[in-house]
C-alpha cells in the first residue's frame, strides 16, 4: 500500500513534470518570442524608439500562431510525399521537386532540396519555441523606428557626421537610420510602394517591420481557417493570388528571420512568379525565395484544392502530371536588390501586390 502510494506520488509528479514541458513548448506566442515596441508619443534613445504596435487593428498573436500552422502542416505534408500527388504536384511547382515517376518517391536528384526545404520550414517551427533576448528579434508594426538621412552617421555613437553620404558614393543619396539599431541603417529600404513588411538581419540582431500595406491591402485575411475548414468555399479556377494572407505574410517573413538567406539579388513574388521561378535553372533559386515557401505552406494547408497550377482545381490521386504555370497572369513581380556592405546583412522588402484587386470577379467565396 505505502509503496502503491510512492508510486503513484512518483507517476503523479512525473505526470505534472510532463505537463509543464509540455505546456512549455507550446506557450510560446508572438509577446514572448519578439520584443514587440508598444510605445508611443516622442521617439526617445532610451524609451520609445518608434514603430509601436499598440494601436493597431490585428490579433498579431493569433496571425504569428497561424504562420507557425501553416509550416508544421507543410513539413506535414511533405511526410506524406508518395501517397499524395497534390503535394508532390506542388514541390514541384513552387520548388521544382520531381518525382521518381516509378516509386513516386523524390528522384535522387531532387532528395537534396527536398531536406533543404523542410529543414527551411521546420526551422520556423523550431525558432518559434526560441524567446527574444533583450532588443532581438524585434516587431515593428511601422517603419518609424527608422528614417531617412542624407548623412553618414558614425556606426559607434550612432551621432551624424556631418559628412553626405554622396560626397562618399555619388550612387548614394540617402540611407535609413536608427540611433538604436544603426547596425540597420546602411540600407535604403522602407515601407515604399506596394511594400508589405520587411526583415533585416546583421550577426542575429534580427527584426521584422510590418508596412502600413500590411494592415491595409484590400482583402485583407487574418486566417485562412474558414477556408481550410471547408467553412468557406474554394471554387474551382480561382486565382491564387486570392489567398495571399497576413499569416502567410508574416510566414515570409520567418524565412528571412530563421534561415537568414542572402546574396540573392533577384527575388520572385506572387504565386505566379515563384512558380515561374521553379521551373528556370531547374528550380535552384526557389530554396532562398522566402515567397515560395509562402505560397507552398498557402497551398499545402488549403488543402481542399490542387493548387499546383495556380489557379485551383481538384485534387489528384493519380500519377504527377506536368504542369504549365500561367504566365501571362500578370500577377506578382520581379524585384532586384541591392546588397548591402555589411557583410552578412540581409534586408528585403516584400512587395506583394497580389491582393485580388484584378480578380475582383474571381469565385473565391469571402
Ligand atoms: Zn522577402
């Protein structure tokens, strides 16, 4: 009896050890894993330093939860490679994966970028049990913890040197700075145009900046749930640029943040262009195009539908069949970076003017 009540006392505290591991790894939410700036008024050196998120019109917790869903449903899927021909029909539009047409294993020519692949997206799963460690990685909801200067600043004080930075390099009007992160400033990226967020990167003081466009493209989605719940209705032929969302934005996003892919000066957006970009070269570029990954966990977890030609259609059993990438679709575009002079520096913007506004007649159901 006493030694039933040891064991029991032994199994019960194993038992509570379990549960708190367990709820360990899953309380981590978008509060514990960014600094996430939610000051407001004056920008200060020591308080506020601009690009508040405590404003804003978004459950950022419930969008960063849902970015981290879709690559666990993707890695998911990719598990299930030979017994599902949509999922291989889609590694190899969005990354020009082929099959071995026999076993419909992936040919050995494709293993490599296959583990590359999933090991990109278990990454952002991983790092999603990572806490923020003073400043980094940081969460802005605007760009205003940076600005634009004309002058060249020095790197260790942070203070204006009075000297242009076109007086240095006539191709160099302005750069962006911050006295808090000026190991960010030797760039000229901001939320210009049709940008929806940026990352920036240098050793791993890392940070992510949510664009205005983020919070205010047309049609904007939160969650793709309603969709991937069959709750709401995918008809056959809709566009995929329909179903760009905020969680896969911010999945985008994580790429550049966990995998930190740089040296690439051309990128693709859009559905149609990252597909596009799958089959040139043999697809080589696609494993550092943070929008392929985005659009592939966008497909692999509106699993209802094939999205493997882009537009939707319905899902196959059968054998891998060639698929055509539409290219006269028109959505997404080509942008060209260029690279900083710090070293490991990566800094992208993510224009992803693929809201729907051309589709406006498209069947997607919202
Ligand atoms: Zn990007």
């Amino acid at each position: 009896m006493v030694s039933t009540q040891v064991c029991m006392r032994y199994a019960l505290l194993v038992l509570v050890a379990c549960l708190a591991l367990a709820i360990t790894a899953v309380s981590q939410n978008v509060n514990t894993r960014f600094r996430i700036e939610q000051g407001t008024g004056a920008i200060t050196r020591t308080g506020n330093m601009g690009g508040s998120c405590e404003d804003i019109d978004m459950d950022l917790d419930a969008v960063y939860r849902e970015a981290i869903d879709m690559a666990r449903v993707a890695v998911a899927a990719m598990d299930g490679y030979t017994s599902d021909a949509t999922v291989r029909a889609s590694l190899f539009t969005f990354f020009g994966i082929q099959e071995d047409e026999s076993t419909h294993t992936v040919s050995a020519g494709s293993a490599a970028r296959f583990s590359r692949v999933k090991a990109n997206l278990q990454e952002v799963i991983d790092d999603s049990q990572r806490q923020f460690s003073g400043l980094f990685p940081s969460l802005f909801c605007s760009e205003k913890w940076r600005w634009r200067t004309r002058y060249f600043h020095n790197r260790q004080t942070g203070k204006p040197t009075g000297q242009l930075l076109k007086s240095v390099n006539p191709d160099i009007e302005w750069l962006t700075w911050s006295p808090r992160f000026r190991e960010y400033g030797p760039a000229t990226v901001m939320c210009q145009g049709d940008t929806m967020a940026f990352t920036t990167s240098q050793d791993r003081k890392l940070s992510i900046t949510l664009c205005p466009r983020y919070f205010s493209y047309p049609r904007r989605k939160d969650t793709l749930q309603p969709w991937r719940s069959g709750q709401r209705t995918i008809a056959a032929g809709t566009n995929m640029a329909v179903a760009l969302s905020s969680p896969a934005t911010f999945l985008h996003e994580l790429m550049h943040m966990t995998t930190r892919s740089n040296g690439v000066t051309k990128k693709a957006y859009g559905p149609v262009l990252t597909g596009y970009l799958a089959q040139v070269e043999g697809g080589q570029k696609t494993v550092t195009n943070a929008d392929n990954y985005g659009w592939f966990a966008t497909a692999m977890y509106l699993n209802g539908v094939d999205w493997s030609r882009i537009i939707a259609g319905k899902r196959i059993s059968g054998p891998l069949t060639r698929r055509s990438v539409l290219l006269e679709d028109g959505h997404g575009s080509w942008r060209t970076f260029l690279r900083g002079k710090a070293g490991n520096e990566t800094i992208d913007t993510d224009g992803m003017d693929m809201d729907g506004d051309d589709c406006s007649t498209s069947p997607w159901d919202e």
